[in-house]
C-alpha cells in the first residue's frame, strides 16, 4: 500500500522538510485530524484554532528531535532526552 502525504486540507506534500512531522496527543488527533491522513502542522494548528502548547505534542523522536518548529514550542529537558533514548534503546 503506497502512503498518501498529501495534506488532507491545503494539498501540500508533507513528505518534503522537516516540519510536517510531528506527533499530537490522540485526543487532539481525534477531535481535529483526519485518520490515518496527513495535515501539515499549519494547516493542524487552523483547525485547532489557536497556537500549540507543549501540551498538544507527544514524547517521541520526530518531536523532540526531527521537526524544529515542535522542538522550539515544547523545549524538551535534558532529562526528556535522555528518558526518551532510554526508552527507544529497549527497542
């Protein structure tokens, strides 16, 4: 099955750079995503309909270390990091 990253909302191909990876609590991705579809983030943040907080993302490697734009909202600790690697290490 070939996966579609396109943009459910503006048609912006989300496989290109770097800050259309990210990763949302599953609450919020109920509530305002689109399944198993993709949304850019500025498109995700339009339908939230106010600015993100360190809250709305989850702890996982594309948020604290891929995309840039999530890493600056949430500024992971030393110790998030180093919790994180731990955890990715058992696998």
């Amino acid at each position: 099955m070939k996966w579609d990253y396109t943009c459910k909302d503006c048609g912006v191909n989300t496989k290109k750079g770097k800050i259309n990876f990210y990763g949302v609590t599953e609450e919020l991705w109920g509530k305002y995503g689109v399944g198993k579809g993709m949304l850019c983030l500025e498109c995700f943040k339009k339908r939230l309909g106010r600015e993100f907080v360190r809250e709305d993302f989850i702890p996982c490697f594309l948020n604290y270390f891929v995309n840039p734009v999530v890493r600056d909202i949430i500024k992971p600790t030393e110790e998030e990091v180093n919790c994180l690697f731990h955890k990715l290490r058992k696998y």
